[in-house]
C-alpha cells in the first residue's frame, strides 16, 4: 500500500505526515551519500516512514476543534490505549514491518541515545539521528532540536527530557551519534536540510510499504 495511502487509513493530520516524510527524506539523503558499512536501506526507510503513526494520541485536545478530528482521537484511545510508542510498534506491525525494522522502531528512541551511541546497528543510528534533525518546522541542527526538546517537556515529570542533567546526557550522546553517521557519509550536518530533501519528499509520497 502506498503510503499516503496507510496515513490516510489512520486519519493521520498533515503536520504528522509530513513530520515522517521528512524524517524518511533525511534518511534517504544520508544513504545516497553513505560509503560505511552494508546496511538494511530499505529498512530505514520504512522504519522513518512509519515510526510515529501512535503520535495521534500525544496531540492536544486544543489541536482542532473540528468534531471529526476528536472523534477520531476518542477512537485511538479506545482501540490503542494511550502509550503513543507502544501504539507505533503496533501499527508499523500490522503495516508490515519485520522483525528486525520493528527491533530498529524500538532502539531508536531519543531516551535510547546513550544505547544507540554504543550500538553496532547504523540502521538504528540514521533512523534515530534523522528522527531528531526533523522539528515542527522543518529539518534543523541536532542541538536545536534537541534544545527545544528540553524546554517543551521540561513539566512533564516522567519525561527523561524534564531532567537537565539527563537531557544534556542524551544531547551529547546525540552529537556523537551525529560524528558516527558523517565519519562514513559524504555530507557535512548542514548539508542535511529543507531544500536538500525536498526531492525526496516527493518521490517517497509514492513509496509502497
């Protein structure tokens, strides 16, 4: 199925959809230009495509007040439950991932950063490193993004990213993460932005997962 296609079948909004693509897009930018070891290029791509589709139960009530929309929130609670990861892992399931893409899914969280440092999997390095350049806004420096990180969940008590200290841990596990990736890409960091992945936006719009 096209994947435009399966973001619809979720009712999924713009922003988020257009959040993966450009995660996916990032991705794909990197392993055009990667001359490191084999890795699973498919597999990251597909991982970036799918790996926030739970992310419609963290949106706001406030999002919209369009009456569809909060019916179709109201649904995912009651079908899914309220843990936007584990709804992830359940839907890149159901959509077709393999075993190890949902491994990949699962290793790549930010809260993971100081794993995905020490890990042998660059799959689960481009997907986590890409994952964290992509803001609301836009593709952006991996400090910034980060930075911003810590100042939207800073009154959340059960987010790592409330914690100075750790939140500092996981933003310099992230730049090293980011050397990791460039030792063996043919980019600088900021060759990866809005106007170098447009065209990948694009053609993933037509991508069949």
């Amino acid at each position: 199925m096209n994947i435009i296609e399966i973001y619809n079948k979720y009712h999924l909004p713009e922003n988020l959809q257009i959040h993966m693509l450009r995660v996916a897009a990032c991705s794909n930018l990197i392993i055009d230009n990667w001359n490191g070891q084999e890795i699973e290029r498919e597999s990251i791509i597909r991982v970036s495509l799918l790996h926030d589709m739970g992310n419609m139960v963290k949106i706001p009530e406030d999002f919209s007040k369009d009456e569809k929309f909060l019916k179709i929130r109201k649904k995912y609670f009651e079908k899914y439950g309220t843990n936007d990861h584990e709804i992830n892992l359940e839907i890149g399931k159901k959509e077709g991932l393999t075993k190890r893409e949902i491994i990949i899914l699962d290793a790549k969280r930010s809260r993971k950063n100081e794993e995905t440092l020490a890990c042998n999997s660059y799959e689960t390095k481009i997907c986590a490193y890409c994952d964290q350049r992509v803001s609301p806004k836009g593709v952006v420096g991996i400090k910034e993004r980060l930075e911003d990180a810590k100042i939207r969940y800073k009154n959340k008590p059960l987010s790592v990213w409330s914690n100075e200290e750790k939140a500092n841990h996981l933003i310099e596990c992230s730049l090293g993460i980011e050397k990791q990736i460039m030792k063996y890409c043919q980019l600088k960091p900021e060759d990866i932005n809005d106007k170098s992945i447009q065209k990948y936006i694009e053609k993933l719009r037509k991508y069949d997962i």
